[in-house]
C-alpha cells in the first residue's frame, strides 16, 4: 500500500473507486467477481463458437457464410461466392470487407446490420468444408492440362491443389483447387469459383461444357473479330445499342462491367463480387453465374435481365472500385 493506493510489482496502481469497486492508474474500473471454474470460459466468445456455415434467415435469395478453421471464409450467395480471411476482435468476428458477426446467445450470430443467421449447409456441398485436394483418391484423375471443346482455354491442375486458367489471347489467372465429393471445386484469385466433375476420358464443368486434355493454341487477331465465335465477338460501346461497357443498377450500388473478350466482372460497393464468361447471342447476352442470367436490351437504351430483377444503365465503374 502506498498513500492509499495499492500498487503493484509492474508499477500499475490501484485505488477504491467508493462503489465497493477499483479504478486503475488509466481510469479502467474492476468491479468484485470471482474465478470461472475450471473448463469454463467465463462466458466470452472465442473463434470455435464461429467455425462452420451459416444461412441468413431473412433473404429473397440464400446466403450463406462459411467460416473455416484456417482463417478463411467464403461468402455464397445467389449469383456466385468470394472468400476473405477474418479474425476476433473482442467478441465479434471480423472479416476483411468489413463485415461484422457477434453470437446471439441462442445458437446464431447477428451481424452488424441486424441481420439474423442460423447454422446450415451449403446446398448441394456434398462436403464438410475439408479442402482435402490431393488426398482425394478421384483428384490424381484431374491432375493435367484440359482445353474446353468449344472455347480456346485451358486449365491446367497440379498435384499441389493450385491451378492455372490461361485463354488464347494470353489472358491467365491462377488459383487453387480441392475435391468435395466427386467435384473438383475451382476458386481462383480473382473470386470466380468453378467446378468440375470426371466424364469419360475427360471433365464438365458446371456449366455443362466439356474438356479433353491437351494444350492452348495461339488466337490471332482475325479469330477475335469472328462473328461465329460467341466468345470473341465485339460489340459497339455500351449506350450504342451495344452490351461491351459498365452499366449501373437503378436499383442498388451494383455494377456489371463487360468486355469485348467475353468476359464480365460484377461489383457491388464492396468489391468484386463475380466475375467469369458470358455470351452474346446479338440481342441479348448470357452471363455464366452458376446459374445462366441473361440480359437484354431494352428500347430506352437500358439493360433488363428476363426475371425483371435488374434494370442497368451506362455507367462508370467508381474510382474506389477500380
């Protein structure tokens, strides 16, 4: 004791706050209580209460978050999935976009928007979240090159569970791969997430188009600019009365950028949310989400997806998305 305070070998000083309470030397307050018995938490959170899948309760499409014991989750919902690293920060999880989950005390979390989620399952998983990749004994089946029948692009499978995904043009991306199931599930860097299963001597994807192994062959210029070819057609610019370029939704912070090589990317205020093929068919496109989305255009020179969902509109890609 020392003039009323009760101080400590590290120097941290303690006085009675009159409460039946303490105040440290940084103003923090304890308060009487006693020592959790043993095996027991004392009633904080840790990171096992957040391992597994849960489903939000309340949407028009599902959703669902599935947080791994590695450090990585992956976001699934109606039109593709992403994945991040998250961490504890107090008693709530944290994940790199931002978002935050706390447990609700009766077996769910809640998340920073007041959102509900209830354990789950990824439908259709036909897993149990282990990324077992070569351990499989059907994944030495995959390992190789695979060139698409119907389009000049290649994957490529190696036995350490990454991935290559390179086209004609010269365009490549890389990525990793594991079994679940029978299914080989393809995540690459930039969040498009593929799967494909053994048919034959060679593999479909969950798209229905098939591979044959073998190797990539160098487009030329003139393949690109062939009408006949959906993947390299080249559309005017978007609000011409073409669908290549950024379109907005009228609706919510959604952006659809397309690309004269085939390709989509979609954003949301958050980030890239999907990004992988689609095909022009003149009038209207066909955007590979998982499930086919298609797109037309409409007279007022706005874009309309057939389930009357999304209405878009020439745009820009904002700044901080770029």
């Amino acid at each position: 004791m020392e003039d009323g305070e009760l101080v400590l070998d590290n120097s941290m000083r303690y006085t009675q706050d009159g409460k039946g309470g303490l105040v440290d030397s940084d103003g923090d307050a304890l308060f009487a209580s006693e020592l959790p018995e043993e095996g027991q938490s004392g009633g904080a959170a840790s990171i096992e209460d957040f391992y597994g899948c849960w489903g939000y309760d309340d949407t028009d499409i599902g959703i669902w978050i599935d947080i791994r014991d590695d450090g990585i989750y992956i976001w699934h919902w109606g039109i593709g999935s992403s994945s991040g690293a998250y961490y504890l920060e107090g008693e709530e999880l944290v994940t790199d976009n931002g978002r935050r989950y706390t447990l609700d005390g009766m077996g769910g979390l809640v998340d920073d928007e007041g959102d509900t989620l209830s354990p789950s399952q990824l439908p259709d998983s036909g897993s149990d979240g282990d990324e077992s990749g070569g351990e499989d004994d059907s994944f030495p089946s995959f390992v190789g090159q695979w060139v698409y029948d119907d389009f000049n692009i290649m994957v490529t499978i190696y036995e350490d569970g990454t991935c290559d995904w390179s086209r004609g043009d010269g365009t490549y991306n890389s990525g990793s791969c594991w079994m679940e199931g029978d299914v080989l599930r393809m995540e690459l860097d930039d969040s498009t997430v593929m799967e494909f299963s053994l048919r034959g001597d060679g593999l479909i994807d969950h798209e229905g188009d098939t591979l044959s192994r073998g190797t990539l062959s160098v487009d030329t210029e003139e393949d690109w600019g062939d009408e006949e070819d959906d993947w390299y057609y080249e559309e005017p610019a978007a609000g011409n009365g073409g669908f290549v370029g950024c379109w907005e939704s009228a609706d919510s912070d959604d952006w659809l950028c397309l690309y004269s090589d085939g390709t989509y990317e979609w954003y949301s205020e958050d980030g890239l949310v999907s990004s992988s093929t689609y095909e022009n068919y003149g009038d209207e496109i066909c955007l590979d989400m998982g499930a086919d989305m298609w797109f037309y255009m409409g007279t007022d020179g706005s874009i309309y997806d057939e389930e009357g969902s999304w209405e878009m509109y020439p745009s820009q890609l904002p700044d901080y998305l770029q």
